[in-house]
C-alpha cells in the first residue's frame, strides 16, 4: 500500500545486484567487493556491518535492487 512499506527492510534475494544511487556503483554478489575483501558469493544483506560503497562511501541504504533483464 505505502511506498514505505519495504523501507528498512532489507529484504533482497541473494543474488541480486545493488547499484548505488550516488555514483552507480553496482554491487554483484557473484564478485564479491575485493576493496572491502568481501568474498564473492557474499549476499548484499550480509556485507559486514559499516559497509560502505567502495567507490563513494555511501552507505548500504543509498542503494537499490538492479532489475535483471527487462
Ligand atoms: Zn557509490
């Protein structure tokens, strides 16, 4: 109903890539992030805690869901 309702909620399917809305930086979990020796496999809800964009420093919320395909 809200546009709010999935706000906080850091519910992503583990594969899903993540793209920065700052600079679009965009996080694959099959790489991984070698700048923060994230190990490739590693789901974006699971980056370590004060992970930031490697490429901007923004942080995990500045960031949205990349649509595969389409
Ligand atoms: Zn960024």
């Amino acid at each position: 109903m809200s546009i709010f309702e999935n706000f906080g909620e850091r519910r992503v399917e583990p594969g899903a890539r993540m793209e920065c809305g700052i600079c679009w930086f965009v996080y694959d979990p099959q790489n991984g992030d070698p700048v923060w020796q994230v190990a490739p496999g590693t789901p974006f809800s699971e980056l370590p805690e004060g992970w930031t964009c490697p490429n901007c420093d923004a942080p995990p919320s500045k960031f949205m869901r990349l649509d595969d395909g389409r």
